[in-house]
C-alpha cells in the first residue's frame, strides 16, 4: 500500500554537559491526540529540554501514523490495523539499537504519554511485540480500558467499512482485498479524519474516537485480561493530567446528535472562533499621556553591543569642542550627552527635524525607529536621506566620511523588515571596503540575533527562531572574513555554535571558549550570556555568581536584560515560589524599562496559568501586558504575541459562557 508506508521521525533531547558512567536514564514520550492528531512537535522542545533533560535523562519523542492510516483494518489478514502501534514497537527497537550513540542506556528505558499517548503505554505493556522493550512506563490520562482506547478487531472492521461506504466504496462486505484497494487509492486528504467527523459520517460503534487500536490477533495474540497477567513485572506510575476532561465536552459537541446537542455546538462555536480582529494587538492604554514618549531600550542594547556609539563620532565631536556656536551642533552634543545619561527618552526633544547637522540627522532617524511609532523614521530618511548621502559626499576628513558613512548604514539596516531586503543591502557593498563590510556584517548578525528582520520562508516564531540563528551565523562568518571578531560578537558567534552543537566534544569546548571570553573581558554583556549557558548546562550556583557581578554594572539599558536572565534561576524551585520569583524578576525589569518585550511575556506567563478561563481583571491585565510587549518587540516575537491573543481570548470567552467572568 502506498498510503499505509511509513517514514518514522525521532525528536532526541540530551544534556551532554553532565557525564554519566553508565550511560543516562531514557524516556521515550508517545503524544496523545486521539489516535487521530497532533506529532511529537506539538509538546515542545523547549519545554522537554527544560524541564526533562535537565535531569540528567535523554528524552526520545516519536511519531507515529494516525487515524486511517494507523489504525485502519479489514478485521483480517489483508489488513489487521494497529499499524500506529508497529510504528511505537518499531521505535522502540531504534531505541534499543542506537540510544548508546545518544549517551543513553537501552537498559533503563521509561515510556510515557498522555491521553492516547497514555492508552498506548499500557497497550505497549501489554502486547509481546513491545512489552521487553523498556523497563517502566508512565501511563496519563488514558490507559488500555478506557472506552475510547480500543475496539474489538470486528467493531473496527465495521467502522472501517462504514467509513469507506461514506467515501463511495460500492465493494462486497468479504471482499476485504478490494476494500483495502480502495482506501489505498484515496487521495490523503479524503482519509484524513481528525477528532472532528467528517461532516455527514455517523458510525454504528462504541467510542468517543474513530480510528483506534483492535484486539486483532497479532499484535495482541490473547486477550487483554491473559496477556495483563503476562506482564513481566515492571515499575509504573499512572495518574490524570488537569484539565483533561475539557477536551472530551469539546468532543461530545461533534459525536452526539446536533438537535440533543445545540448547546455544545454553540458553546464551543462562539470559544472557538477565531476573528480577524482576535490577532489584533493595539497600543497600550494612555500610550499618549507618557511624556516624554518612551524608547526601546533593547534596541539601544544592541547598537551599542556592536560598538561604542560614543566611539563613533568621537573624532567629529573632538573637531567641534569647545566651539560649537551652530545650534544644529549643540544640539547634537546636548543629545549625547542625554544619551551619556541614560535619559534616552529625551534626545527627540532636541533633535527637531530643522536640524541640518548630519550626525543630529542620523541619530534623529535613529532615535525614531526605537520610538512608538517607528515608521517616522522611514518617512523621515524618505525626505533627508539624500541630503544627508550629499552632505557625507562633501565631507573633505576621510575619517568623520567613513564614520558618518557607517552610521547611516548602520540606520539603514535597523530600517530593514526581512531577511531577503537585509542580504541584498550587504551583498550591494563595494566587497574591496573589508573594514565597512566587517561593521556591518557584525552589527546586521547582531540585529538577526535579535530577532528584528523576518526571513519570509518562515510560518512561525519556532521556524524564525531557528533561521535567525542560521542567518546570525552565516553573518557572523562574512564579518570574520573582513576582521577580527571582537570580544561580544565572539561570545555570540560561540553561543550560536553552541546551540546547534552535535558532537559532545564539541559542547565542552564552545563552553570553555566562552568561559574564557568572560575571564578576559567581564562586561555586562558577556557575564549574562554565560549565565545564561550555566542556566542551560543546570549549574545555578554559577549563573547567580555571574549575574552578581553583572549587577556592579550600571548602565541603564542593560540592567532589564540582567533581571530577566535571574528568572532561570527558579526554574526547579516548587511551582508557587517560582512563579512569585520570576513575577519578581518581571516587575524589577519593568521598573527601568516600563514596554520591556522578555519582561511582560514573563509576567503574563506567571500570572496566568493553564486554567481555561480566566476573570476579568486578569483578562484585562493580560491583554495590556501584551500591548505593552507589542510595543517594541522584534518582529520574531510578534508572531509569538499574536498567538496569545486568541488563547486569551477563548479563555474570556469560557468565562462568559459559564457566567465567571466578572
């Protein structure tokens, strides 16, 4: 069969900083979904990294085939289903065969899963095929005897049949071999089921669900009750998971009859509906009323992590001391020196757009796109970009040309919106000027890391995630080839390196690298990246050292990204004490950046748990955090943003419709 063939992919998680003798503690997860939905990329490699392998266990996620291509039979031997769970055995055999590569023991192998992922490990438990192949399970939320975990292989039959009668087979019930044919000629998009029926199909059979496992004879050669007393003894922890019961209400709104049921298709029609105006994000409140209007301090951070901008027109500002009679001029030096200040949301009041002086020009532009209303900077280069291109033309020193010429490039790239305008820009530079292309190379690699140009290819913030850190590091490459890397952009080119290490040497040494980058130059910078990495290798005691030492450092822009990194270290701490901890770490950052993007997605996250509905002062204080975030947020996190939205959304909704929202 074509439709039936499989390609089955593994998602392996491992902390590789910590050594195990014998090898580490495996889990393999089996995703829930019904037997119909969902992948292993549902869960969250985050999450699974974590909260998991921070544990010091190598965590495998698998896949399987789903619904008609899973768990599809003809009650005989043509087809006996269970294909879905021959796909978990047969991931389990991988395991078993290749988990030692991954410093992993196939001796210690623990299986768990949730909902259907759950029924399946008690399935696997059972069955002779799969049962020697782990040593405990974790059965969640489901299990072999719930109702909707499996069938008899003649119930499965009859619903397979039914199915196909609804898709048009006109066949003979004993022609199984014929039915098979015609399932396997389908076009995929005719056999994909889902939790939700196809619209019109009604089946005859027990079950909340549709295509499930069946007692077929094979992979289960006795019954259920005999092969449970088979069971070589092994260690298993079962238990629910909250909330579960919420998605079976949602289901019984398509599996009873409509006319029983109209409530339940108008509960969950109204919680589900997703309108164009639910992604929509808005200003915060009173945005107006803030004078002078506020800047986005991690955009500061960045232009400034490249280079002292202070550094850059040093040489310009030296010719003009002490005889800066213009006022074009003094203006620019009051402005630097607001800037030397920390008082950034002052520098637009004097640099009015009459300010002819080219630096003032270019840091009014600047200063512009950190501001709330970032198009004016665009609509103003639009109209001075050509005066200020004249003016740097006729600037008779070479070396206030070449540093006027870098900063103007410099605001034409934070001008720049995706990934594709960015390249075209770099690759537009005369490829003889190795040191213009090395300052732009690094400060565009810079400008990536953070997340403020969108690659087009991209659908999501997951997909962007990763391609920024492909693109930061094909840029990070070019800028080496123009110059030395300085002491930042080696700490973030060893950081991207890290993060897409494979080979466990390879970890040890990016780390040692970085560790000896920080021992040779403790900036702010630096001491909170490397915090960041002790974070992730689950050594707290060195990251609180770390950040420590980054609090003897001042400066105003970088203090926000200080508290935000101190949240890590509550990460193991019990769940109330962590989440009042991190909400502390949010309002601390929140002090000196009031439209922090980190902060308030922290703080949202801390004040709202997974409860499906959610009370009216905390709806209404959500939605602001995230106007709040939208604010300055890098266009990557926008896309993460808009999806909170309608999740915040369905949970008012709920509320509403049970009469709590108040």
């Amino acid at each position: 069969m074509n439709t039936l063939k499989r390609k089955l992919i593994f998602g392996v998680f491992v902390n590789f900083v910590v050594p195990m003798p014998n090898g580490f503690p495996v889990m393999v997860f089996i995703h829930g979904g019904g037997f119909a939905v969902h992948s292993s990329s549902n869960y969250g490699c985050a999450t699974i990294a974590r909260n998991l392998c921070t544990k010091n266990v190598v965590v495998v996620t698998i896949n399987y085939r789903l619904g008609v291509l899973g768990f599809f039979t003809t009650g005989d031997e043509v087809c006996r289903g269970n294909l879905g769970l021959w796909d978990q055995t047969q991931a389990l055999q991988w395991v078993q065969n290749h988990i030692s590569s991954f410093r992993g023991d196939p001796d210690n192998v623990t299986i768990f899963g949730q909902s259907a992922g759950g029924a399946s490990v008690d399935l696997l438990c059972l069955s002779p095929h799969s049962r020697k192949l782990f040593r405990r399970a974790i059965p969640m939320a489901g299990n072999a005897e719930c109702d909707f975990a499996v069938r008899t292989s003649e119930q499965q039959a009859t619903l397979s049949k039914e199915f196909a009668r609804f898709l048009g087979w006109e066949g003979d019930d004993n022609d199984t071999q014929g039915l098979l044919r015609f399932i396997d000629e389908q076009p995929l998009y005719k056999i994909e089921m889902g939790i939700n029926p196809k619209r019109g199909f009604r089946h005859s059979q027990a079950g909340s669900l549709y295509f499930v496992p069946n007692y077929d004879g094979v992979f289960f050669p006795k019954p259920i009750s005999h092969l449970r007393r088979e069971i070589p003894k092994m260690e298993v922890m079962t238990g629910t998971t909250k909330y579960e019961g919420l998605f079976f209400n949602l289901l019984a709104a398509f599996t009873l009859d409509s006319s029983l049921n109209k409530a339940n298709f108008d509960f969950f029609g109204k919680l589900l509906t997703i309108e164009p105006s639910d992604t929509f994000i808005g200003k915060p409140l009173k945005l107006e009323e803030i004078q002078p209007q506020p800047v986005a301090l991690f955009r500061i951070q960045q232009w400034c992590d490249t280079w002292d901008v202070l550094d850059l027109f040093k040489q310009d500002l030296t010719k003009f001391q002490g005889d800066l009679e213009d006022e074009h001029q003094k203006a620019y030096a009051e402005a630097l020196s607001l800037f030397k200040k920390g008082e950034y949301e002052k520098m637009l009041g004097v640099l009015s757009a009459e300010n002819m002086y080219p630096p003032a020009m270019i840091l009014r532009g600047k200063m512009l796109s950190y501001s709330p209303e970032p198009n004016e900077a665009s609509r103003y280069i639009d109209r001075v970009g050509g005066k200020i291109n004249e003016m740097i033309g006729e600037e008779e020193d070479e070396e206030r040309k070449k540093a006027l010429r870098d900063a103007f490039d410099i605001l034409k790239i934070e001008l720049m919106y995706t990934m594709a305008d960015l390249d075209r820009f770099l690759q537009s530079l005369p490829q003889d000027d190795k040191e213009r292309l090395f300052k732009l190379y690094s400060f565009a690699a810079i400008f990536v890391y953070n997340g403020c140009v969108l690659d087009t290819a991209c659908t999501n913030h997951e997909e962007q995630m990763m391609a920024d850190t492909n693109n930061s590091n094909r840029l990070l490459e070019e800028a080496a080839k123009n110059g030395p890397l300085t002491p930042h952009l080696q700490m973030i080119a060893a950081f991207l390196k890290l993060c897409t290490c494979e080979d466990y040497g390879d970890v040890h040494r990016k780390i040692r690298e970085m560790e000896e980058l920080t021992e040779a130059r403790s900036t702010h910078f630096n001491l909170v990246l490397m915090a960041k990495v002790y974070m992730m290798t689950n050594n707290s005691e060195s990251s609180a050292r770390l950040l420590s030492e980054a609090a003897k450092i001042k400066t105003r822009y970088l203090i926000p990204s200080r508290h935000l990194q101190t949240a890590d270290l509550y990460v193991h701490k019990p769940e109330a004490e962590r989440l009042r901890l991190t909400t502390e770490s949010a309002n601390a950052a929140l002090a000196v950046d009031p439209f922090n993007f980190s902060a308030h997605v922290l703080h949202l996250l801390g004040t709202n748990g997974p409860e499906p509905m959610i009370k009216k002062a905390n709806y209404e204080q959500a939605m602001e955090s995230i106007r709040k975030a939208a604010l300055f947020a890098p266009p990557r996190e926008l896309l993460m943003l808009k999806r909170m939205i309608p999740l915040m959304t369905a949970k008012k909704r709920a509320a509403e419709m049970l009469d709590l929202y108040n």
